[in-house]
C-alpha cells in the first residue's frame, strides 16, 4: 500500500471534509499525489467521498487503534502482552501464524485497523472494514498439547461474553461452537462477532493457539450486504460509543483471565457459565454438515471437552468442532 495512505486516512478519521489543496500543503506533496494515495485506499474497499470544492471525507469519524490507549485500558496486567498494530493486514491470524513459526512470544497481540482479507473456518471469509471492525489476533501457547484445547473456542467465547457485559451489552448468546450472537425477541440471531482458532503443535504438548477474532463495531450497508447471513454490530446494539481501544483492551484482560483459568482446569469449570448463554441450549437445532446435508435435532448440552451433545432421532450423537455447523431452526 501507498505509505502516505493511511498518514491522510488519519487526517480524515474525523470524519470531516479536508480539501485536497490542504492536505498536499500539510504532507508537502502534491494534489495527485493525494488522490493516489486515497485510490489506493479505495482499493483496499475504504469508501471516501470525493465532492468538488470540498475535497474528501470518510462517511463518519472513526477512532483508530493507538497502543498506549489499548494497554491503558488492560489495566494491571498490561506487562503481560506484547501488542503491535497495523494500520492494514490480509488476515491478523495468517500474519500471527507466521510469527508463530518464527518463534513469536506467548500473549503477543496483532490487531488491524483495515483487514482486508479476514478468514473464517473452512475457506469462509471474514467481512472487516475501517471502523467498522475490530479484527485482532492473540498468540497464546500452552504446556499441555493440542488434544486438550478441544474447549478452548468455547471458552474464549466466555472471554467475549464477560468483556461484552462489562460495556452492559448483555444481549449478546454464543452458538456453539464459537460465535457470539444479538438475540432480541422478535428477530433471528444476527452474528455479532466470531472465533477462528488455528493450533499447531504436538498432540502431546506443548501446544499454541492464534485465537482470531472479529467484532462488528459499526457495518457498513455495502458490508452487511455482503454477508450470508444476518450480521449486526455493536453500533446498533448499544446507544454508547463502543472505543475500538478500549474494547481491544478490555477483551484481552478477560481473554488472559479465562486462557489462564482454562489451561489450569480446562473447559469444565466454565461449562455452566457457557451453557447459560448458549443460544440453543435445549432447542431444536438444523445441523449442517460438511457436504451440505441437514439434519435435524435437540441439543442436550456440551460435555467437558467442549463435545456438543444433540439428541437425533438416532439417539445421542456427539459432535466435535468444525464436524457442523449450527442454526436455528425458525
Ligand atoms: P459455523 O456455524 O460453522 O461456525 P459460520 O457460517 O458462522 O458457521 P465461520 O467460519 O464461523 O462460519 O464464519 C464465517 C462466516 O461468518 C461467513 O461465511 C459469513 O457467513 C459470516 N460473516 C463474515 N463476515 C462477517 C461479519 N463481519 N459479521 C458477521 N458475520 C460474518
């Protein structure tokens, strides 16, 4: 990307119009060299509006992420972590899994203002835009091995849910095995948020795991429209400004508290905590499956490895993540 790009996209994260004479004058170029430098931003899919006589302007303000002011807000254990941001990244948990194997230290945090090219489970895509997400990706590495982090994207999903509640979003349910839905009561679930959890190690230990996550702050229409299935975003959850700082900073303190606790006594002690705001706890559920057969039951719960459990007409079967996916069934 133009370097001078994100330097004039911090100009226009007030959200006003800056005439294009003005920002040349300030960054001591040219007017053409600001309007490649914003090309290329629209590129990356930045929408900025461009108005004869008035010059450029993102279509609201937006707060992008600073340092300080994300480990401000982690508080006592701000030590603990070892953050770096970006202004733009394809996908926070590719450019996490390359640290890794490059030997990257525990609790190392990467977050992007702009990620371009965020992805889901199974080769699905991740919808992100400035301001309008929060992508970030936490490194954490754990003594015991693989085998026994099969719980862990439930219990992150616990994290989000403590640091949701603690902006007093409280309508928020998790779906298993890893998505934290809005559930209001006279509309379908919209995805407020999800979990990509990527591991490597021996199944033996030790282990690792970049636990990616995205939040919707504030979707843009176009965004939304991009997505296949109902989406919402705090914005529309939540009468207060959500700070994307503040929120990175707070996730990662209930992030660390749970990640420590799992690893001392893995999922079992947070599996009540989860089932309480599991959205189809005891409902009757489709499951998709990988070739894309549906079949139908009633979940009954989750087991201590994080298993969930679902009563079928073939009696209980038991399901590991990624084996389905899970929906409603109104
Ligand atoms: P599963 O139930 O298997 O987890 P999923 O459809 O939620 O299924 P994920 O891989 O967890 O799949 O997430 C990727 C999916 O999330 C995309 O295919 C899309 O449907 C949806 N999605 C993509 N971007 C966003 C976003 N910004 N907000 C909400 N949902 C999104």
């Amino acid at each position: 990307m133009n370097t001078l790009t994100f330097t004039i996209l911090r100009l226009l994260a007030d959200g006003k119009f800056h005439s294009g004479e003005d920002i040349a004058r300030q960054l001591k170029v040219s007017r053409a060299t600001v309007w490649n430098a914003l090309q290329d931003a629209e590129k990356l899919g930045v929408e900025i509006f461009s108005v004869r006589g008035r010059g450029y302007k993102l279509p609201q303000a937006v707060t992008l992420l600073d340092e300080q002011s994300v480990l401000n807000a982690i508080g006592e254990h701000k030590a603990w972590f070892k953050l770096e941001i970006h202004d733009h990244l394809a996908s926070t948990n590719s450019d996490m899994m390359k640290k890794l194997n490059a030997g990257q230290a525990h609790a190392s945090c990467v977050a992007a203002n702009l990620q371009t090219n965020g992805r889901g489970r199974r080769g699905r895509s991740w919808q992100a835009g400035l301001g309008a997400s929060l992508t970030f990706s936490l490194l954490w590495r754990f003594q015991c091995g693989a085998s026994a982090l099969s719980g862990l994207s439930l219990a992150v999903g616990v994290a989000l849910i403590r640091a949701l509640h603690s902006f007093g979003i409280s309508q928020t349910e998790l779906k298993w095995p890893n998505d934290v839905l809005i559930v209001t009561s006279n509309q379908a679930p919209e995805k407020l948020a999800g979990i990509l959890i990527e591991l490597q190690g021996d199944m033996e230990g030790p282990s690792a795991a970049v636990i990616g996550i995205g939040i919707n702050l504030n979707l843009p229409k176009k965004l939304k429209q991009q997505i296949d299935q109902p989406a919402t975003d705090l914005n529309s959850v939540t009468p207060q400004i959500i700070n994307p700082n503040e929120l990175l900073g707070v996730l990662l303190k209930h992030l660390a508290e749970v990640l420590s606790h799992f690893e001392q006594q893995g999922f079992t002690s947070l599996r009540d905590e989860w089932t309480k705001y599991h959205a189809y706890h005891q409902q009757p559920v489709k499951m998709i499956h990988p070739d894309g057969r549906e079949t139908f039951g009633t979940v009954t719960g989750v087991a201590e490895d994080g298993i969930l459990l679902i009563n079928t007409p073939l009696g209980e079967q038991r399901f590991s993540s990624g084996e389905i996916s899970l929906r409603g069934t109104n």
